[in-house]
C-alpha cells in the first residue's frame, strides 16, 4: 500500500522522485522541509496551469473571431 503522502502527491501530478523526496522529508520529521518542498512544487504547478489558461485564452479568442466571421458572412447573403 502507497504511503498516503506519497499517494497524494502522486494524485496532485507529481514525479516519483518529488513524492519520495516529500515522503523522505516527512518520515524524518523534516517537516519544515517537506512544507517548502510542496510549496514549491505547487508554485511550478501554478505556472503549468497560467500557462495552460493562456493558450485556452487565445483560441477562445480565435473560436470567437472565427464565430464573427461566419456571422458576418452569413448576414451579407
């Protein structure tokens, strides 16, 4: 059975070796450690997902201009 520290970091999409490294920290009781390790690895989550939003923001941008296009299209007939 997974260890659950490791087994939620693994859900949250982290690598093996980030889930080890955390799971390591908190059996030695580094907590503090562990901590800043998880802020860490959310903040670079954080920036996969603006990232992410960015793209999705610029094709609703397009799917958008394309609808208005087709419109426009469709009323000169």
């Amino acid at each position: 059975m997974l260890n659950p520290v490791k087994n939620n970091m693994l859900d949250a999409g982290c690598s093996e070796e980030s889930a080890v490294m955390v799971e390591r920290l908190c059996s030695e009781g580094r907590l503090d450690d562990a901590l800043h390790q998880m802020k860490v690895i959310r903040c670079d989550l954080m920036e996969e997902l603006h990232h992410s939003q960015r793209k999705v923001d610029c094709l609703d941008h397009l799917i958008r201009q394309t609808e208005k296009e087709i419109k426009s299209t469709t009323e000169r007939r």
